[in-house]
C-alpha cells in the first residue's frame, strides 16, 4: 500500500503547489481593485472557474475519501473529519460566490467595490488557513499511517477528471490562464 499512498500523497500536495500560484495571482488582482485600479477580470473569471471546478470536483473529493480512510484506522480523525467537510463546503460556496460577483462585473452591473473585495478576502483566508492545516498537520499525518492505511478501490468520481490547466493537456478554454502562469514564471 506503501508506493500507492505516497502517490495520492504527491498528487494532493502537488494540486496545492498549483493552487498557491493561483491564489497568489487572485491576491494581486484583487489588490488592484482593492487601490481603485482595474483588476484584469478575464483573468480573475479563468483562475475562479478553474478553482471551482477541478479542486472542487477533484481534489477534495480524494482528499475525502483518503481522510476517511484514515478516520478508519485513527477514530481520533472523527472529529477532523466534521471540520474537513465543512471547509470543503464552505470554499466551494465562498469560490462560486465571488466568481458570480465577477461575472455580474462583467456583464455590467454595478458592484461596491469594497463588498467584492471582502467576498475574496474571505475566500482567499478560508483556502489558505484550509491548506496550510492539511500541509502540517493531515498530510504529515497520511505519510506517517502509510504502513496502514489501504487506498485500494478508489472511488469512480476521484481521478476520473484530468486537471484543465496543469494536467497532461490544457483545456482550451484556459489556454490563457495558462499563458498568463507562464508569463510569470510560474508554469509547472
Ligand atoms: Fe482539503
Ligand atoms: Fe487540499
């Protein structure tokens, strides 16, 4: 079980390596708007479709399903696992909200600036606070139950998804998210 643990391990931190590059970008267009500069929105509509698709669908359904299996060895996980569902909810809500207020912008109607710029900043703290517990605390905790736990039988819904921008091919519809990573020196 050993090999197969630390590939879905790997996999998990490398979709948060790709969505830190992501909230960063979302952080300095915000900031823009935030100093009554205009933010590029094409650019803050690609990078919220894409996080309110593939980590939503993807990523957390197989970081659920790989807490639960832990919760199956560690009952101490029981507890984690309430909070671990209700982040997943509450980002995915938080993301599609400010990708709605986005797209209001863009069909023209008019937003308080400062309203869009709290909708981010509650949904940038929510992701950050969500994965930096992950990275300290339950994925150390993953690589240290390897020896225990079984990750066979994946279920059909995770991994049946490539990644649209960092997978093997990018999806057309973010071809220019995906250049605008590249423009920055942060392409995968
Ligand atoms: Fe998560
Ligand atoms: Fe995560």
């Amino acid at each position: 079980m050993t090999k197969q643990v630390s590939q879905i391990l790997e996999e998990l931190r490398e979709d948060h390596r790709n969505l830190t590059v992501l909230l960063a970008m979302l952080d300095r267009e915000i900031a823009r708007l935030k100093s009554q500069e205009d933010p590029d929105y094409e650019l803050l509509h690609d990078i919220l479709t894409y996080m309110t698709g593939y980590p939503d669908a993807v990523h957390h359904k197989k970081e659920d399903w790989v807490y639960a299996r832990m919760a199956a060895v560690r009952s101490s996980m029981q507890r984690d696992l309430v909070r671990i569902e209700h982040d997943h909810a509450e980002i995915s809500n938080l993301g599609n909200k400010l990708l709605s207020d986005i797209k209001a912008i863009e069909s023209g109607t008019v937003l308080r600036r400062f309203d869009v710029v709290e909708d981010a900043r509650r949904y940038l703290t929510r992701q950050r606070d969500h994965m930096r517990w992950e990275d300290e605390k339950l994925f150390p905790l993953i690589d240290s139950l390897k020896a225990e736990l079984d990750l066979s039988g994946k279920p059909s819904q995770v991994g049946i998804m490539a990644d649209p921008v960092f997978g093997p091919s990018v999806e057309s519809s973010f071809h220019t998210l995906f250049e605008a990573i590249k423009n920055e020196g942060l392409a995968p």
